[in-house]
C-alpha cells in the first residue's frame, strides 16, 4: 500500500489502510457528491513511524508502567499527554519525509484541514466522535506533516485510552490514518444526524455561521432542527444565542464578532435545512446506516466534510464515569466563564461560610442544639464537596488546556515544563509554608522561643506577628480536612526541625517566573500573543485554585469536626448521632492501613519490594529514610532530611514539605498536591505508587528518582 | 495480598514456559572470573529448588566445585522491542550441590518430565545432575518492578 492515496485511488482492501474517514469519503467521491479534495496518508506511514524511530517501544513502555485498571483519570490524561509529546518531539525519518513530501508536495491544498481517520472507526462498534484530533486551517506541507504526527498521537488520546477495550486498542496492532483535505471555507456550517439517538423516528441538524469547528467544541452554540425521520417535516426549530463566530486565522481559527444583521437570523433557510435532510438520505442509502456528517455551505454549493456511522459512547455499568471525565474537556470560553464563577461567587461564599462556623461559640450551645449543629455542618460540607466536583475539578482543565498549546509551541524536552509558568507561588500552601519558614528562620536566631511556641504564648516582637498570621489564617486547617490538632507541640516540633537545615526556597521566584511567561510570549505576533496570554492567565488561575479549594472545602471540613470534638468532649457518644453524620466523620478522618514488612507467600516465603515504579513527577534524586505519614499527626514526628510516602497528600499536609528530601505518593497525576509542591521547591517526587505505603515502611532506606520515576528500597 | 499471589503465579508460568535458564558461575582457576552457560532446567513443585544436568568434564562443573554459590537468570522475552513492557526475569540467587545416591531418582525424574528428550544425556554416567537451593528471587516486570522473595527455608 502507497504511504498516500487519492480518493480515486482508493480500492476496498484499502479499507483498513485508509481508516473510516477516509474510505468514508472514497465512497463518496464514487457516488459523485461533492467532497473537497483530498489525500489520505495511509496507517502504512505510522506503522513506518513507530516502527523506524523505535516509538513503538516507547509508547508499550509507557503504558506497561502501571496496570491499566490502576490508573486514575488523572493518570491516563497524563499519560496521553506523555504519548502525546514523544510524537511531538520524535522527528521523522529523513526517509520517510522525504517520501511523504514527494507524494503530498504536488497535490496538497494550499490551506488543509488535517484530520484523524481510525481504522473501524467506520464500524459502528467502535466508533464515537471525539477521541480523536482535527486541525483546521493548516497551511505548508512543513505544518502538515506537524499535524500528521499530532493525528498519530491522537491514536493514544486520554479517550482513546479510557475507551481502549471497546476501540481494541493495541500497540501491536492500532494504527491510524490521516485525511488532508482541502480547507473550505464555508459560510455557515454544521453537523446533521440521520437518527437522533434521543428520539429515533427524528433526524437532527445543527447549524452556525462560519466554520464547524465551533460547533464541534462547543465555542459556538448552534441552531438546531428536528425533522420527522420519514418525511423530512421540521418539528422543531430552537435559535441559539447568536453573538460570535468561527472564522480561519492566518493559521488555525479565530473567534470573532458576528455581524449584528445575522444575528437574528437562522444560519439555514428551510429549503436549506430540506436540502441537508435529502442529503442525509443518500447518504444513508450509501452506507446503508443512518449517517453522522459534517457539512458546510460554500457559494450555494453543500459540502461534504465527513460522514461516519452515528454513535455515542458505549453504555458503561454503573459507576462508569468515563463520559463523566470525557466531559471534562472544555472550552477556553466555558472556563473563563467558570473561573468567573469560581473566583467571584464560589470562594468568597466558601470563605464566609467557614469564617461564619468558626466564629459560633459551640460552647454555649445545650447538647440538642449542638447535635443540630453537627448535623448541619456536615450538610455544608456535603454541600461544598458537591459544588467542589461539579465546578473546581473541570477547571483543572484550563491547566491542560495551556499545556498543550506550550507543549505544541515549544517542544521542551520535559513534558511538564509548562507548569514552571503557572507560578505556584501565590498558592496558599505556599504562602503558609513561607510563614512557617520565617518563624524558623527566628527560631535559628534564638532557639529559646520555641518554648513560647510550645506554651502558645508567643511574645517576642520578631516572631509574634508571624505567628499570629499563621495561627490565624491557617491555624484551624493546617492539616486539611481531617483533624490532626494542630498542637502547640506540633508547631514547635516542626519549627525546631525547619530550622536545624538551611532554608529550603522555592525553586523559582515571582520574577523569574514572570521572565519565563515573556520568553513563552515572545514566540507569537500580535492577536496570537493576546490569545495565549489568555490562555496562560487562566492555566494560572485554575492551577492556584486547585490548590486553594482544598484549603477552603478543608476549612469548612474542620469546622465539622470541631463540633463533632466539642460533642465527644462532653462525653457524647458517636453512635447517637445521624448516620450520615458518622459517615462524614468516618470519610474525613479515615486512613489507609500500614502492614508490617515483607509479605507471606503461602508455602513459598516472604515477599519484599525491591524497586516500584510511579510516574516522574519532579525531577531530581534523593535518598534518605522513609516517613510514611498515614495520618495528619504523623506529620509532626517528621524530621528534615526524611523522604515523605503517603497515599494522598492534601494541601493541608504539605506544610513538612520544606523539610522532606523527596515526595513518593500512592495517588498518580501531575497536577496533583504533591507533584506542583515537589516541583515548587525542587525536590524528587514519584506519583502513581502502587501500594507506597504498605510496601514502604517507615526507616526504610529510600531512593528517589524523580527523573525516571522508579523507588528503590533498601 | 494480590502481589504477593500475582508473584508466586508469575514464577511458576516462567517455570513451566521456558526451558533454559543463563547459568553465572565463579571460575575455579586465575584469574578468577565469572561465567556464564545456557543450561536446560527445571524447578521443583515448590519453588524452592532448581534442578539442572552437566557432564562433569565441564568448566562450569569445575567452577561449581570450587564455588557453589551460583545466579541464574529465566526470562520469556521474544527478543521483540514489546519485552520491554511485558516481560518477566527472574534472576535466581543460590548454592548449588550434585545430586547423588538414593535422591537422585526423585530429582531426574522432575528434570526428565521437564526435559524427556534428555534422557540419554541425563542417564549418562558422566552427567552429574545439580540442585539450586534458591536463597533469592529477584524478579523483575514492566521492565523495572523489582519484587524479591526469600524462600522459607
């Protein structure tokens, strides 16, 4: 098979090669409907790819690093964006190249649209729309073969990988095509449904002005028309809002101003919209299942951009949450919106709401009265937790979003670089930590004050302000959600510890971090500039909050549990209470069982871990002695020069993390509490460790490294 | 413990796919390096032996007289760049010993029903036939796991 193929050239046993897109459109182009032109570049050209560069290895590596049914969502985001930047970074075989541009040069598109085409994706088995990439307006062979490779990478897109067994993905067998089509730049554009999955006697269109790729990720709201499935009649008709526009860039799309006299005016006619059912039809009759199409209106003419079999994401069990967290990607306009929400409503609520509890004097209040108390406190917090995964983790998204436009624009070699932009440094944790740090700094100078702090009684005018500052603002969620009492012990413990080592600074300060972000920018001209400012002012923003809303859902959590003390200081009983409150409690306050050393093998021997693998989370290497920290109080035992291993480091714990030399974490992800704190002061950190802390124990000798992400034991 | 279950099942297929092991060895003469051989064995149903055969004229057989201590390396590798992820070694710590008089039916007969084929050589009168006393398995998965398991003794 050629590594590219006309559409005129392509034969049935070129079915597999040419992926569901592309022999989608041969057949098109056979029935003589009007198709832009295009050329397929065959999955022989990535089979050459992964083969040749020894990709194929690498990408089998990174998805042996941890069983699949282990993986936290987090983790297979991270884990595609680690596919997704060795196809970025590995360049193509001067051979190959060199074959590609003789048999694309003469034919391409002067602008293309660069899109994936999954072989069987035109089975009706394994085929739903978004796991893959598109890119719209992509000018240059050069960009082309760019986008080649990003299309490769979207065999192993975060959906992709969620979806794995039912797409049968394999790195043995998976390969993936491409379709270059001629860029047409339509004046209204849109999808259309045969069958609409929510009503199947109806067909579906949808319609905006300008190009599709709006509608396809949610930009731009379409119009939308039901049609009766057998006689084509409108049922109904629903305007969306209509205010901007698609429109090509210099290279990409831009978003722009829709001109006011169309605003009001539906992107189709009805003989228009009848024009698209008819064409639903024949397509229908040319693959014999009701089709899902991408169309576009150019100069009265309608194009065909792409058709495929209807689909939606297999059914899941109960408890599937993978359309959930496919939900999750969302759009620059979306989160700037929830950012607002976040930023201006969410949070000062949350903040009043725990300042509001902690002001109440539990004291005063008769046991039934306080027992209603608990009972409310902890329907607060149910109600923040709520609120906490409905809309601060889908703005996490805004932090991947800017990775990949850095990971696109620069190709560093360390896949997370983006992340030394997005200034951790205003994060509360790290400002509490600075505190904690300067009343160290105090202790060092005069190490007697530590008995005023032990006493809770500070007087002396250097170290009395600070802590006061501390006390006040992080006094009652030093530990995060779960009651660890942060005792007058605890503190003195942790200053006398912080201060027998030098100071351990951040890695980067503000400064830096800003010179960074104008490095990043002065790689693009004009409009581009503003557009990735944009996008790496709200990466920064989702990235502090994901810190920050811990420490404030923690706050209201604390405030929970301090009922819940005062109740159990009066000698109340647990068991009396509701049971949705002793869930609460137990939820807050659990931890994660530690096991004695080495493991029976029954009729064998003992088992003991050698070396684990995570993911890499912050670079470097470090050795030192264990502390395996399963409850908040653990963290006041800690001693400068200790390696931290926990199952699940919350905000509220990372104030030893000035102390530790390395940070091994159960939970995997690289936007996790752990990975951005190691990363902030430049320590090791490994993520993503099966079992750490069953199969480490406290004392065991560590080996940290955070370049390869490997622990080594003894 | 699932690991603990998943390893003892990991070792037992490796023992009952492959057929040969690399022997390490000691030489018995200056200078005094190490050695390596290709050996046919098998393992005994608890894991905690290994059984293989030589003639005594060997240089291994010379080497193990002098120095019993010995590590074997089993691994299914396909010699595909995929064995990175997805195979298993297991390197084999222990003290080899002949085996002679009345054991030496029980242990032929579990080196036979590995090796039928070897019977010839086995039964020759030169062969001595060898067990591993395994101190040590360090096995190692998804090319960097490392587990060891120290057999009971």
């Amino acid at each position: 098979m050629n590594l590219v193929l006309r559409l005129e050239e392509v034969k049935p046993r070129h079915r597999r090669g040419v992926g569901g897109k592309g022999f989608a459109l041969a057949a098109l182009k056979r029935h003589g409907l009007p198709v832009p032109t295009t050329l397929i570049v065959t999955t022989r050209a990535y089979e050459e790819f992964v083969g040749l560069t020894g990709l194929r290895g690498r990408i089998l590596l990174e998805l042996r690093r941890k069983p699949f049914q282990e993986l936290r969502w987090e983790e297979i985001w991270d884990l595609a964006l680690r596919l997704r930047h060795l196809f970025l970074t590995t360049p193509l075989p001067p051979g190959l190249e060199a074959r590609l541009h003789d048999a694309l040069g003469p034919h391409l598109p002067a602008r293309c649209v660069v899109r994936s085409s999954a072989p069987g994706e035109d089975s009706r088995r394994a085929s739903f729309a978004g796991l893959h990439a598109s890119f719209v307006n992509v000018a240059g062979l050069q960009a082309v073969l760019e986008h080649l490779k990003l299309v490769w990478a979207s065999l192993w897109s975060d959906g992709a990988l969620l979806y794995r067994r039912e797409l049968g993905l394999d790195v043995r067998t998976s390969a993936m095509a491409a379709v270059i089509q001629e860029m047409v730049a339509g004046d209204r554009s849109g999808v259309a449904f045969g069958l609409n999955p929510q009503d199947p006697s109806q067909a579906v269109i949808e319609a905006v002005y300008g190009l599709n790729q709006g509608l396809v990720d949610g930009t731009v709201e379409p119009d939308r028309w039901l049609l009766d499935r057998a006689t084509g009649r409108i049922v109904d008709y629903r305007a969306a809002p209509k205010g901007e526009v698609l429109l090509p860039g210099r290279e990409g799309v831009r978003l722009a101003e829709l001109a006011p006299e169309k605003r009001e005016v539906p992107p189709l006619s009805e003989a228009e919209v009848d024009q698209i059912f008819r064409l639903l039809r024949r397509l229908e009759e040319i693959f014999g299942t009701p089709q899902d199409v991408e169309w576009t209106w150019q100069e009265g003419r309608l194009v065909v951009l792409q058709s495929r079999p209807i689909s939606t994401p297999p059914p899941g069990g109960e408890g599937d949450r993978r359309s959930w967290y496919l939900s999750l990607r969302r759009s620059f306009g979306n989160l700037t919106a929830l950012r607002r929400k976040v930023e201006e409503e969410l949070l000062p609520a949350m903040d009043r709401e725990a300042r509001e509890l902690a002001s109440h004097s539990l004291a005063e209040l008769d046991t039934a009265s306080l027992r209603e108390e608990i009972l409310r406190r902890g329907r607060l917090y149910r109600q923040w937790k709520k609120v906490y995964w409905e809309d601060f983790i889908p703005l996490a998204h805004g932090v991947r979003l800017f990775g990949q436009l850095y990971t696109d624009a620069v190709k560093p070699r360390d896949p997370y670089e983006f992340l030394d932009l997005l200034g951790a440094a205003g994060m509360l944790a790290l400002r509490r930590n600075r505190l904690l740090l300067e009343m160290a700094a105090r202790v060092r100078e005069r190490p007697e004050l530590l008995e005023e702090v032990r006493r809770g009684q500070v007087k002396d005018p250097g170290l009395e302000p600070l802590w006061r500052a501390f006390m006040g603002e992080f006094g009652d969620l030093a530990c995060g959600a779960n009651t660890c009492g942060l005792t007058s012990g605890g503190l003195a413990h942790l200053l006398e510890e912080m201060a027998r080592r030098p100071v351990q600074a951040e890695r980067f300060d503000p400064r830096e971090v800003e010179a960074l972000k104008g490095q990043f920018l002065s790689r693009f001209r004009g409009g581009k500039r503003e557009e990735m400012a944009q996008y790496l002012e709200l990466a920064r923003a989702s990235y502090r909050l994901r810190d920050d809303d811990n420490l404030y859902l923690g706050r209201i959590g604390a405030q929970f549990l301090r009922a819940l003390e005062e109740y159990r200081r009066r000698g109340g009983d647990l068991k009396e209470l509701a049971p949705e409150v002793q869930e609460l409690w137990a939820e807050l306050t659990a931890t994660p069982a530690e096991q004695p050393g080495g493991v029976a093998i029954t009729g064998l021997g003992r088992l003991k871990t050698r070396q684990l693998i995570g993911q890499p989370a912050s670079p470097g290497v470090a050795r030192g002695p264990a502390r395996v920290v399963l409850r908040p109080e653990g963290l006041f035992q800690f001693r400068a020069g200790e390696i931290l291993v926990c199952d699940a480091l919350d905000p509220g714990m990372t104030l030893v993390v000035p102390l530790a030399a390395a940070i091994v974490e159960r939970r995997g992800g690289m936007l996790i509490h752990g990975s951005i704190i190691a990363r902030e002061y430049g320590i090791p950190c490994v993520t993503g460790v099966p079992d750490a802390t069953r199969r480490i124990h406290t004392g065991d000798a560590l080996t940290v490294d955070g370049y390869l992400g490997i622990v080594i034991l003894g | 413990m699932t690991e603990a279950v998943e390893v003892k099942r990991i070792l037992t297929e490796l023992f009952a796919s492959q057929r040969l092991a690399v022997l390490a060895t000691l030489a018995a003469e200056e200078p005094r390096r190490p050695y390596a051989n290709l050996i046919a064995f098998a393992a005994t149903a608890d894991l905690k032996e290994i059984v293989f055969a030589t003639t005594r004229a060997t240089r291994k057989f010379a080497n193990l007289a002098a120095e019993p201590r010995v590590a074997l390396i089993v691994d299914n590798r396909s010699n595909r760049e995929t064995d990175f992820g997805e195979a298993a070694a297991v390197t084999i710590l222990g003290t080899a010993a002949e085996v002679l008089g009345p054991e030496r039916e029980r242990y032929q007969a579990i080196f036979l029903a590995r090796h039928p084929y070897l019977r010839d050589f086995v039964t020759a009168p030169t062969c001595a036939l060898l067990r591993v006393r395994v101190e040590k398995y360090i096995l190692v998965t998804r090319f960097q796991e490392v587990h060891e398991v120290i057999p009971a003794p």
